[in-house]
C-alpha cells in the first residue's frame, strides 16, 4: 500500500479528497464544535470566522476544510521551491492530512488552522534567507506573516523566536536584518493596537490578548488513543530526525531547513510543557514538521517491510482515533 502512495501518481491527488471526505464526513453529518476560551474571546482576525460558525455550523466546517486545502497548496508550494522531499512524491501531503484528524479540536474550525497558513508562509520567506547576507524584505516578510498568525491565535507569537534563530542558521548576524525581522513582527500588532484606540475599545483589545495568552489550561491531553498515537509518532520523529541528520540529508542547505523544523517542533513541545497557559491544542503546529520528517524518512529508508509496518500503524492509529476520540485516561 506504501509503495503505491509513495509515487507521484495522479490517482493521489484522486485519493486525498477521499480520504477527507473519509475523515471529516462525521462533522458534516453531525456537526460538532467545542468551543473553547479562543472562541468565546477570539482574537481580530479569527473573529469573523468564528462568528460565521455561530451562525452556520455547516459553513464553519466548510471552511475548516478550505483552510486545510490553503495550509496543503502553501505546503506543496515550499516543497517546490526549496525541495525539502528530494523524492517527487506527495506522501507529505497525505500524512499531514491523516494527522490533521488526529484530534476533534483540529477537525473543527479553529484558529491554528488559519494561523498555520501564515506560518507556513512565513517559514517560506525565512527559507530564502540563506547565503542572503543582505536580503531584507524577505525577512520583513517573514516576520509579518508570523505576527498575522497571532493575530488569529495569540499564542503564535512564540514562533517569532524561530525567525531569529533561522537567521543564525542561514546567515551570518547582520543588523538591520534583525531589525527588519523585528518591525515586522511589530508592525500588524502596532496597527491593530492603533485602530482599537481610535475607537476607543483599547481596552477590550487588551483583555482579548490577555485571556488568549494568560487563560492557564484546565484541560490536560489525556485522551488515550490520541495519546498512544502521538507516543508512536514520538518514537518515529526521533527515528526521522536521527536519520536525516546523520547522513539522510545529503544537502547543507537541506539540513539547515530541516534544523529550523527541528527548532519549531522543540518550541512546540517546550511551549506546550512548561507553559501553563498553552492548551494541547498548541501541538497542532507540530503537525508540520512532523509530517516532514517522517515522510522524508519512510520515503528513503529501504527496507520495505519496515516501512509497510510503519504505514499501517499510522492508518489504525488514525481509525481508532476516529472511532473512540474521548476516551479518558486518567493520571
């Protein structure tokens, strides 16, 4: 099974809208919506998207699915202009949709998802950074598309930390490029901030970060199938990582880019466990570079048994997922 989704064939590009239909069709029969503290207090941006799925159930998942479509067109787009799969395959694709499944809180509208896109983009400004001793605008845009990613989930903002350490990685320190990088990540926040005081809800706004940002999580991630998944996605990661930067990745330039992957899956955990205001939905940024490494992975080691192996514990993970989501286990 593997070896057929592994190939650049158009029957996968037939295939992926099946498998979503597969994994999302519940929600459009029955559809469901935790709302959250990011809901009921959603930032700027999210906002209007949030307010049609008050109105439209069925529309809010709708766009859920276009803005997964988004975050898949922007993936395919970085891999084609930097080739971080060197393989012409679109595996990555498929495991970062199968992933997106991984929990209810992702399937729905949410504002990661949005926010997602925008670091996508961003990271593909960051990318062009390298042997760019001084380039500018490329990092000014890096760092404004980070900064529209928190504004539709605030605690985005932690990635701006990536922007500056890929600089240290791509090129060497040159000032003004950090402080473009810096403008950047300063200018849409400053923007809002200034529209909300000419009209006087300054304060509103205020409130709003601060219930994004400090609301400490009540929930912890102790789903039991979702987590034995993410113990086994775990376990791949470090076998992907160990791989690609021991002899896997034949090109400077490529483990360079996937060292920054690298970087925003440790925030991700990092952020996730020693902050107490970061819920588990924070993890679904890690959905990125995860699907990455370990699609660069199963795609190059040889041993197809293996690899077999591997795949077909992704797709029971993910049934099981769908099938019992809330079982708990308790700690």
């Amino acid at each position: 099974m593997f070896q057929f989704l592994q190939r650049n064939s158009s029957v996968n590009y037939i295939l992926l809208p099946i498998i979503v239909l597969l994994l999302w069709g519940s929600n459009f029969f029955e559809p469901q919506f935790v709302s959250h503290y990011y809901d009921e207090t959603p930032m700027v941006l999210y906002k209007p998207l949030v307010s049609i799925q008050n109105c439209s159930p069925f529309i809010g998942q709708l766009m859920a699915i276009v803005i997964l479509a988004l975050n898949v067109v922007a993936l395919v787009k970085v891999n084609s202009n930097v080739r971080l799969i060197e393989k012409r395959s679109i595996f990555y694709v498929l495991l970062f949709v199968i992933f997106s499944a991984s929990l209810q809180d992702f399937k729905q509208l949410n504002p990661m998802q949005p926010s997602l896109f925008f670091l996508i983009l961003g990271i593909a400004s960051l990318f062009k950074m390298y042997k760019q001793e001084r380039e500018l605008r490329s990092i000014f845009e890096c760092g404004v598309c980070f900064s529209l990613a928190s504004l539709f989930y605030a605690p985005a903002i932690y990635f701006s930390l990536i922007i500056f350490l890929g600089l240290m990685t791509l090129v060497p320190f040159y000032w003004r490029q950090w402080l473009s990088a810096l403008i950047g990540v300063v200018l849409p926040i400053f923007l809002v901030f200034a529209c909300v005081f000419c009209f006087g809800v300054l304060s509103t706004q205020i409130n709003v970060w601060k219930v994004n940002l400090l609301t400490e999580r009540t929930v912890s991630f102790n789903y039991f199938f979702p987590l034995i998944f993410s113990c086994y996605l775990a376990l791949i990661v470090i076998l992907s990582v160990v791989y690609s930067f021991s002899g896997g990745l034949k090109k400077v330039v490529s483990r360079k880019y996937y060292f920054i992957f690298l970087l925003m899956l440790i925030l991700v955990v990092c952020v996730y466990l020693f902050l107490p205001y970061v819920g588990y939905q924070f993890l679904f940024y890690g959905l990125l570079p995860v699907s990455i490494f370990v699609a660069n992975y199963m795609l190059n080691i040889r041993n197809k048994f293996f690899v077999e192996a591997l795949f077909w514990l992704i797709i029971a993970f993910t049934v099981l997922v769908q099938i019992f989501p809330d079982k708990i286990i308790a700690f």
